[in-house]
C-alpha cells in the first residue's frame, strides 16, 4: 500500500550570502520589499499577523506568522489558498544559505488544484530568483511587477 501525501509546492535556491543576511530578507519588510511585495505591515514576529501589498496589482494578503526560528525556519498561514508556509533556512557555509519554501494544505482538487500549484510554483521560483538578484548583487530586478504586466 503507497503513503498519501498532500499536494504541495517548493522552491529552492542556493544564495551566496550568510544565512543571518538571508532570513532577516524575510522577516524585515523594508528588505523584502525589494524583491517580493512592495508593502509589508510589519516584520515577521511569533503570534503576529501582517499585511503583505502588492501596490502595482491593488492586491494584498494577510499571514499569521506560526514559528520563527531565529536562521533556520519561518513558518505561516497565507490567507493565499489558506494555506501554510515553511520558508527553511540552511547555512552551507558562512557565505552561503539554501533556502527552501514550501506551500502545502491546499483545500482543493481538480483543476482548481492544479491552478493553485502552478501560479504557488512560479510565484515563489519568482521570489527567490529577484532574491538572489537583490542580495548577491544589489539589483532591483521587478521581477514580480514584471510578471502579470498589463499588455
């Protein structure tokens, strides 16, 4: 008999930078901003929720943050498909972290599904390549801006 998993998403990257630089990218939105949304409510902390805008689609959404461990995991519930958020930090060495996030306790099936993993997958692919781009270069690459530009 197979085990049955749930349907989940996860993206991962190799950053070239201490993973202290790497998972304050995350929890401070002053950072994120430029690589991700442009507005964040506030920082990432244990309990709280907070607001995440994407101001250029007039759309935003709303985490409860579950669990921070201070380089090594972050973990929400995104209103996004109502579901959780494992955002997973590991030090290769001093200058290098893996980051891996995961999305999972997707609530549909079927095409609806399919749809959610799809846009989950390339949005968070997305994510961690302007990551790259910002941290281990310095630019502002508009990655998510660009992605469902007007035509």
């Amino acid at each position: 008999m197979s085990k049955q998993t749930s349907p989940a998403v996860t993206a991962q990257m190799l950053i070239r930078k201490p993973v202290s630089i790497v998972f304050e990218a995350f929890i401070d939105p002053q950072i994120t901003k430029n690589f991700w949304f442009t507005k964040g409510s506030a920082k990432l902390e244990t309990g709280k929720t907070v607001t995440w805008e994407w101001e250029m689609y007039q759309v935003s959404s709303t985490v409860l943050v579950k669990e921070i461990i201070p380089d090594k995991k972050i973990t929400v519930e995104w209103d996004e498909y109502s579901t959780t958020v494992d955002f997973e930090f590991e030090a290769l060495s001093d200058q290098n972290t893996y980051v891996t996030i995961s999305q999972y306790g997707f609530k549909t099936s079927g095409d609806e599904l399919l749809t959610e993993i799809n846009n989950a997958s390339g949005g968070f692919t997305t994510v961690l390549d302007g990551l790259k781009a910002y941290l281990e270069h310095g630019l502002l690459l508009h990655l998510i801006a660009d992605k469902f530009a007007k035509k």
